[in-house]
C-alpha cells in the first residue's frame, strides 16, 4: 500500500455526509454538532451525481466547494467518493443501453440506485469524466483523506454489452472455443458452442443453467468491475492526485467480488458492516467482519459504514442500544479498523432510506443516540494511541486461519447440489462464531497464501478447488500444519467437474479416504457421533484409505461408519469432517483440537462470563480490548492502566462497558465480581 490514510494517533470519527440533502442552515448546525461531538472525518458525493453534473459534460461544484471550506475550516476531513453508483435521469434517458439487464431480460430502470451496466462504454466513458473532474479539481486539497470510488460495487448486467465483454473474457481465458467446451462440459445438453457469438451469459432458462459458465460469469462480473474501478483511478491519478483510494465492500450478505484480488487492487480496503441479528450472535458477527476485512487487508482497514441506531431484522428495524453502538464500535476497533465511520451523519428527512439510522436522528441532536455518539467521540480521543501499529502492520497476532474465498460461495450457488440447505457463508461464519466463542483469536486465509505461521488451518465447504490449492495445502501439513477439512470440499475443480474415483477427489489422498455416497439428512434429522457430538444437513459413506476415525456414526445404516477421520502426513495431519456438526459439538470439536495443539484464549474464561477479550499490537505497547457483552460485573486484574477511565491493574467491569488496557504484563483474570 504505497497511500494511507491512517494518521498516527488519531481514528476517523465520522460518516457519510449528504449536505446536498439540506438547506445551508443545517449544514452550520452540522458543522457545530460534528465539532461538540470530536468528528474528524466525513465522507461525501457518494449520490451526488445529478447535482455534481445536472447536465452532460457540464460541471457544477459551487456547493461542493462551499461545504469543504466548512468542514475545512472546523477541521474536519473527508473521503471524496465518485457519485458512480447512481447515474443521474438525464445519463439514463440519454443512453438507455446503459441500463442493466436481469438474468429474465427485465431492464432496470431509473428511479432508484446502481442503474448502470457495467461494460457499456456509455456508463465507462461517464464514469472517467466525473472521476477526472473530481480528481483536478480536489485531487490536492489539504483535507481530502483519500478517495472513495463508486460505492458498494455489486449491480450484476446480463444484458447485450454484458454479453460482449464476457464473450471477449472467455476468449482471452480459455483462447479457443474447444477449450471452452470442454471445460463448460458442453457435451451434456447439446450446449456444445461453434461460434463465440452463440455464448451468453447465464440468462433465464427453461431449467437448471450450467454450473461452469455460472461461475465464471461470476468471475467475468468480478473483474469487469474492478476494471471499472481502475478506469477511475487512472483518471484520478492523471491528475496528479496521490491521495489513497479505495472502494468500500459489502457485509454480510453481498458476494459479488473476489475480495483478495480487489484488496490487491487498493491503497487501504474498507467495508460497510451491518449486524443482521439482534441477539447475541450479532457480537460474534462483529468479530466476524472485522476479522473477514483485517484479513483482505493484511493490516489495520477501514470501517466505513455502520448503523448508529438500529439493526435490521427481517421486515423491521430492532433499535441499537447506545451501549451496544459503543461496544460495537469498539470491538470493530479492537480487531484493527482505524475508523468509527457510519451511514450517515443526519437521518434524512425523506426518500427512500429515510429510516436508516444515523448519528444525528430526525429529533436531531437533544437525542440519547446522538449523546452516545458525543460518548464515543471522547472515548476515540481517549484511546488514540492505539491507532499507531506496529511497524509490520499486524495488528492482531492469530495462530489460527479459515480459508476464505469468494469463488467456493459462488461454486455453492450453482444449481441442484445433493443439499441446497447448504451455504458457504454459513458455514464460513458458523466455523469462526466456535472460535471467537472459544476467546481464540483467528485470521482468514486466501488459497495459496501464507499459511505457515497457523498452527491450525480449517477449510469449510470449500466445494471446488484446483490442483495449485490441493499442492498448497499439503505442503502446510506436510511441514508441520494441522488442517480441518469439512464435508463436501475438494469434490470438483474449478471447472465445477467432478473429480471421479470418490469424494473428496481433490484431497482424497491427503485424506486417506474415499467418500462413496453423500447422503442429505432430511430438515430436523440428527445422527449420533460415538463420542457425543451430533450431525445434521449432511453425512457422508466414508471409507478408510490410509487415515484413522476418531469417532462414527452410531445409528441408521451408517452405524459404526467412520464420521471423523485423522491421517499423518509429514510433520502434520489432517482432519476430515463428514458430517455438518451442530453449533455445540462444532464449538466442542474446534476448541479440543486447538487445545490439543496448545491454543489459548486470549483470557482464560472471559467468554464465559460474557467478556469478549482481544488484544491489539500497537506500535509501542500491546492494548487488551474487554468487550462486556453479559449481564453482570467482573473483576478485571493483571498489570496494567484502562485507557478509557483510567483505572489501573484492577478494576470492576459493569455490564455493557467497554476497556481498552495498556498492557504492562500479559497475564489477566477475570472473575465474577461477588460482594463487589
């Protein structure tokens, strides 16, 4: 990362900012508020086209201006964003061949957001003049922290630009369309293609469409967007402006980017996090994103959108305690975000998110919510000093590493697998909830990658594979790594082809099985495992070729089966899952096998009195982050000051409350506070 945006001492403390939105009497209570509450960063003009450019060609930034001299002089930064993620009605009306097309050939029409196909050179060519435009004329400012391109890139376009681009993608992939037959598997069908203008992209169908062109559609979308991001970072550093760029990616539910690429692709990686459980899972799911994003980022990153006020749940929004949006905010913080940014500064007055929650609610700033923003300004400025990493850039140490990789969700989207029940985030997110419920710190893992400094590496559902992350993975065992393996991974490469002779083919001889038969369990169906844990979803007919079970099935016609298998190899070994656990016996396995390898908590039975423990390198002292997610006090003791109040060595925790400690020793208790 040549650009960063990371200053020493200080997070970013603020939001997106919509002044347009506003008349310019809101804008100077703005500007007040953001100062009462220690903002120093906001991000604007990211759905500021149609004012930005309210006719083609011509140009209009008089407010743009006028609110940056505002925020400049109250000394407030900003991400300038590129407004391309919402073309304007004249953009739309001017070139109707820009809108995108459904899979059903449905056009999307204006009206709403990210109504753009992404490979019409209309749309491309527009993009570039309004990133140029920016670029020249901020691209120097004194404030301007970096650039934030387009936002939450991610409309996918089956129509006929679509359909060129892909064509040519395929062409340069595969060269010729015999290789590309082959690897579609064209033969079933009679999909077999003669002429490269016959090739679509996968478009409504009468039945199942076919799982090779699926992903690699996916693949295609991936890269035809970040060209488009790159388009507008050549533009902008054609104007000479070396200020970081970045784009800021989707959790949890989007997947339409290979993140470790597009992470490549920037000077610092962000993301918009939004928790979508109320329960006490959503705290899990913080650590999730944050580790998730750390991992793309290969260092500290940017949170650059959250909810203030309120967590979505189905058709409602469940409101977000102001201690919980602290906590949140911190434990965000804790796994190595350098920012506290949120969507949005001023709930707005109307349109369509106008009940998306915010650091100034509609009742405006005689608010509990906005109080609790002031709160965790000064608790920001309190803790500053964490904000320095260390001069290697790894702000967590984890021994412990999940194989991630967009590609085996995308493979786990193709039609009419065994148990479509099946989802690859679930059970990447179900993996680390057992760790971060065991207090073990984890990192994620890109196929190939470096993985030697894991003792314990785990691969879920990783459903396709090619032979570079079969050789990458036997390498690490083979050089002392331990590795989990779960059902239903290494079963067809990237072709989406099934490897034949028996399951899991890619990894069959790391393994030392042969999985004959896959066989779904019914919704609501168990199996007993010999040693008490107990499957659901799935189980499998394994045979034994080399490895050992540890335990078996113990019912039904797969009784006295092996269930978990072990087999040496090298210096290490090698796990494998048949069945998909349930959470108690995931947790039960997952943290036996850490222990058994000498992994510790970060403290020892925090997690069971509802303490959540990180500790994050800075670049002169380790900090100890205690996120008290439970209901009643602990005993803090060890060595060392809590940055947040000020207490040393020992103190009492209260329910909700948060502690950042800078360490003097590494050694912590943490009891139940009787009689305190």
């Amino acid at each position: 990362m040549s650009h960063s945006p990371f200053a020493p001492g200080r997070f970013l403390f603020g939001g997106d900012y919509n002044p347009e939105q506003w008349p310019r009497e809101v804008w100077l209570e703005d500007i007040e508020l953001m100062k009462r509450a220690k903002v120093n960063t906001v991000t604007i003009g990211v759905f500021s086209w149609a004012m930005l450019e309210p006719r083609e060609g011509e140009f209009d930034a008089g407010w743009l201006d006028d609110i940056i001299a505002l925020l400049t002089d109250a000394g407030v930064g900003f991400f300038l964003a590129t407004p391309t993620a919402s073309p304007p009605p004249w953009f739309t009306i001017a070139h109707p061949d820009a809108l995108p097309l459904r899979a059903d050939g449905t056009p999307v029409l204006h009206g709403s957001r990210d109504t753009y196909a992404i490979s019409a050179p209309a749309y491309r060519g527009a993009a570039r003049r309004v990133a140029r435009f920016l670029g020249e004329r901020y691209g120097a400012h004194p404030g301007l922290r970096g650039w934030h391109i387009h936002n939450e890139y991610g409309t996918i376009d089956h129509g006929p630009h679509a359909a060129r681009a892909f064509r040519a993608w395929l062409s340069e992939k595969y060269g010729t369309l015999e290789n590309l037959n082959d690897a579609w598997y064209t033969a079933f069908w009679s999909q077999r293609y003669d002429n490269w203008e016959e090739v679509l992209p996968p478009q409504q169908t009468q039945y199942l469409h076919n799982p090779a062109q699926v992903v690699d559609f996916k693949r295609f979308c991936s890269d035809e967007m970040l060209a488009a991001y790159g388009e507008q970072v050549e533009e902008i550093r054609a104007t000479g402006s070396a200020a970081p760029v970045t784009t800021n990616f989707m959790l949890p539910t989007w997947n339409h980017l290979e993140q470790w690429a597009w992470s490549d692709a920037q000077d610092f990686v962000s993301v918009d996090h939004y928790l979508d459980t109320a329960g006490p899972d959503g705290e899990a799911h913080v650590a999730y994103g944050s580790d998730l994003t750390r991992s793309w980022a290969g260092g500290p990153w940017v949170l650059m959108e959250q909810n203030a006020t309120g967590i979505r749940v189905g058709d409602r929004t469940i409101v977000k305690e102001p201690d919980r949006m602290i906590r949140n905010s911190v434990g965000y913080i804790a796994r190595g975000s350098q920012s506290s940014l949120f969507f949005q500064w001023r709930a707005g007055a109307a349109g369509s998110e106008m009940w998306h929650g915010a650091m100034v609610p509609h009742v405006g700033g005689d608010s509990r919510s906005y109080e609790a923003i002031v709160r965790l300004g000064e608790m920001l400025e309190r803790i500053e000093e964490v904000a320095e990493p260390p001069a290697d850039g790894r702000v967590l140490e984890a021994e412990i590493g999940i194989v991630w990789h967009a590609e085996g969700w995308w493979s786990l989207e193709t039609p009419h697998l065994p148990n479509e029940a099946l989802d690859y985030a679930d059970e990447v997110r179900a993996t680390h909830r057992s760790f971060w419920r065991a207090g073990l710190p984890v990192d994620f893992v890109r196929p190939g990658g470096d993985a030697q400094r894991y003792r314990l590496l785990v691969v879920p559902a990783l459903y396709a594979m090619n032979s570079d992350t079969v050789a990458w993975i036997e390498e690490y065992v083979a050089a002392g790594g331990h590795v989990i393996v779960s059902f239903f991974s290494g079963v067809v490469d990237s072709s989406q082809r099934v490897v034949p002779g028996g399951y899991p083919g890619m990894l069959r001889e790391l393994l030392g099985i042969r999985v004959e038969e896959i066989r779904p369990l019914v919704e609501g169906e168990r199996l007993a495992l010999a040693d008490g844990l107990v499957g659901e979803l799935w189980s499998e007919r394994v045979h034994l070729e080399g490895a050992e079970a540890t335990t078996t099935y113990t019912s039904g016609s797969l009784a006295g089966a092996p269930a978990i298998t072990r087999r040496a190899h090298g210096a290490g070994s090698a796990v494998y899952v048949s069945t998909r656990l349930t959470p108690e016996s995931r947790d039960a396995l997952l943290a036996d096998v850490a222990s058994d390898l000498g992994l510790r908590p970060t403290v020892e039975g925090a997690i069971a009195l509802g303490v959540e423990a990180i500790r994050r390198r800075g670049a002169a002292s380790d900090y100890l982050f205690l996120l008290h997610h439970g209901s009643a006090p602990v005993r803090v003791e060890g060595g060392g000051v809590d940055l947040v109040t000020g207490a040393e060595d020992a103190f009492t925790l209260e329910p909700g409350g948060v502690a950042v400690i800078r360490e003097a020793a590494a050694a912590w208790s943490i009891t139940a506070a009787t009689g305190v």
